[in-house]
C-alpha cells in the first residue's frame, strides 16, 4: 500500500508530533542497566515515559505542547532529519504503515470534516 504523502501537512503535524518521540521494546530486549537507568531519569525529567506494558518513550526536549498543539521549539534551526521527515514517505521506503497510522488517519480525517463541515 502506499500512502499519500501529500497528507501530511503541517496541520497535521502539530497536532499528532508522534515523530517527535522514540518508543524502545520491552524489558526482555533491554539489558537490566539501562532499565534502571531509564527508571532513574523518567523520574527527573518529562522527557522519558516508562509505558504500562514496559516499553520507554523518549520525547524530545525541543516539543512544545501546547493545548492540542504541539510545535518544535526550535523550527527555524531544527535539524535536518527533523525538517525533511515525513511519516507516510517514510512508511512508502519501508514498505510498512507508519508508527500511530491510525492516530495520524484520525487527526487528517478530523481536518478534512472541519474544512468540509
């Protein structure tokens, strides 16, 4: 399947930001320090999260959350990786649908039922 880049709009991005964090396995496919290390740092800082079913997200300190709106707080100087990336292009070179598909459909089809509306 491939999927319409053209989707993905800046509309879309600050409201979904899902590429503006990294979700690590579950315990059995980390080694046990850096269980403990992530344990130690998720309670000093926002920006690691210890998942119910053990799996770490680790959000960028840049994202900005605001209300529903979340922004890179650096935008004019992000990061190239940052600034090229979109997760449907993405998903069309792994040949795999993107991380949150269904979060990101959500976000695009309650977009479109906004400007429709």
């Amino acid at each position: 399947m491939m999927y319409d880049e053209s989707l993905i709009t800046s509309e879309v991005c600050i409201r979904c930001a899902s590429c503006c964090k990294l979700t690590i396995g579950k315990p059995e496919s980390r080694p046990e320090r850096m269980i403990e290390w992530e344990n130690i740092i998720a309670k000093q800082t926002d920006n690691i999260e210890i998942l119910p079913d053990s799996r770490v997200r680790f959000h960028c300190p840049k994202l900005v959350v605001e209300g529903e709106f979340k922004k890179c707080g650096i935008y004019e100087s992000r990061p190239y990786i940052c600034s090229a990336y979109n997760c449907f292009e993405m998903a069309n070179k792994m040949n795999r649908p993107p991380e949150n598909y269904e979060k990101i459909m959500k976000i695009i089809n309650d977009l479109k039922e906004t400007k429709n509306g």
